[in-house]
C-alpha cells in the first residue's frame, strides 16, 4: 500500500471517528478532520495554553474504528523525559485552529489533567500494546458470552411466563366450563 492512500485511509478513518467520538469536544464542529494535520498537534495541559508538552504521536483505533487514545510523545519541557503517553480518549479535547483554510489548519490536543496526571497515564510499549489487545479480546469475549447467557435466561424466563399464563387461562376455562356444567344440572 503506497504512503498516500495510507494517509488517505487514515484520513477517512480518523474524520469518521472524530465525528462520532463525543469526547473529542469542540467549540464548532468542522465535519471533517485530517488525520495527517492531527498527528504532530501540539498537546497542552489542562489549563495552559502557553506550554506545549508534546505532540500527538499516533493515533490508536479500536475495532470499531472509533478514536481509543492519542499516543502522546512528551518532550523535555516541563522536567519531562521524551516519552510516549497513551492519552484515552475522554481526557483530551480536539482544537481546531484556521479551519477554512487547508494549507493553514492546525489542530491543538487539551489533556484534561496536570503534569502529574499526564505522568501516570501509561507508556506507549511493546507491553502495553500485548497486555491492551489481550485485554480487549477478553472483554469482548466476556461481553459476548454475558449476551448470550443473558438470551439464555430471558428466552427461558419468557417461555416460563408464557407456560405460567398457558396454565392459568386453560384452569380458568376450565373452572368456567365446569361452573357452566353444574349450573345446568
């Protein structure tokens, strides 16, 4: 796959995620984003605008094709090492800045959190990236096994109301029938 409609999939990809994403809060939605502009944003802290502390590094999708985090590279101002941060999606906000023009757009990413915060959010390695998959594959595993456990037990439930109610209209024929049997007698 060439480098272009690599940057074209992720463009189309990232515009739909951000779209739908509501986390990703803005002052006046654009309804399309450029994935190629928000890779290298600048990231602030919450706050202040004044310091940037690094820029987005990479952006991770989950299956559904939704915007999970920004990998966030950290430079040395602020006493931080060159890290990369995983930033979940619901602790930042997206800034769209000149957005009329594409030669001039820029994005700015807003972590709601301070310096400390932004410390303990977990590195971007090898690990995390086995122990995350590994993780979500179990939640999705889990979920599925709880859906249809859940199905199980609501298709049996209502089968047993529907036996309950089978029975108690068939004894109340037949109470009738049998009230109609001695009233003519």
């Amino acid at each position: 796959m060439s480098n272009m409609n690599r940057k074209q999939i992720l463009g189309a990809i990232t515009a739909t995620t951000l779209l739908s994403t509501t986390s990703m809060a803005m002052a006046s939605p654009q309804g399309l984003y450029s994935a190629d502009e928000l890779m290298d944003a600048n990231v602030y802290l919450q706050n202040d605008d004044n310091n940037v502390i690094g820029e987005v590094e990479d952006i991770l999708l989950d299956d559904n094709m939704q915007v999970a985090a920004l990998v966030v590279e950290s430079d040395d101002s602020m006493g931080l090492d060159e890290n990369q941060y995983v930033v979940e999606t619901g602790k930042f906000t997206l800034e769209t800045e000149q957005g009329d023009d594409l030669d001039a757009l820029e994005y700015r990413i807003h972590l709601d959190m301070d310096v400390s915060e932004f410390e303990q959010q977990p590195n971007y390695t090898t690990d995390w990236w086995q122990d995350t998959r590994k993780s979500a594959a179990a939640a999705w595993d889990e979920t599925k096994n709880t859906a249809a456990s859940a199905w199980q037990d609501t298709r049996q439930a209502t089968a047993n109301a529907l036996t309950t109610a089978g029975n108690a209209i068939s004894g109340a024929a037949n109470d009738t029938e049998q009230e109609m049997a001695e009233e003519t007698q």
